[in-house]
C-alpha cells in the first residue's frame, strides 16, 4: 500500500541531498503527509491549494549554493 501524498509548496529552501541544490521557495512538492504535516507545523511549507502550480522566485534560487557536507559535532571535553 502507498503512502499518501499531499502538495506542499515551500517557504523556506528545502535540502534534500548534500552536494545538490535545495528546492528554492515557492516550490511545489508532493511529500508524505507526515513529512508535510512536520513542514507545515514549522513553517517550512504550507499547504498547496487544489490546481496550485506554485512560483519559484528565480532571481532567489539562483543565489542558493548547494548543501554542504555534514561535520560531526566537536567533541565535548570531559
């Protein structure tokens, strides 16, 4: 059985992959409706509106850099 989906269209740049570019701002996605409720919560996205087509700002997402690699956290001393 599949999950369901619900559109969501961002409100912040979403990185999903390191080493690639976010989804830039006004995107329009179809996540899992867990993954939208947790976004939608912290206002990450909001919800689309049926036969939304989202507007991605492009002078915006060109100024994003892609996502960096993950460090480990410094080790605390004892």
């Amino acid at each position: 059985m599949a999950e369901e989906t619900v559109s969501v269209v961002s409100l912040r740049p979403i990185y999903e992959q390191v080493g690639k570019l976010p989804y830039p701002v006004g995107s329009l996605l179809k996540v899992p409706a867990g993954r939208a409720e947790f976004w939608i919560k912290r206002g990450i996205a909001r919800a689309a509106v049926a036969g939304e087509k989202g507007a991605i700002d492009p002078l915006a997402a060109a100024s994003l850099r892609p996502a960096p690699d993950m460090k480990a956290p410094p080790a605390n001393p004892s």
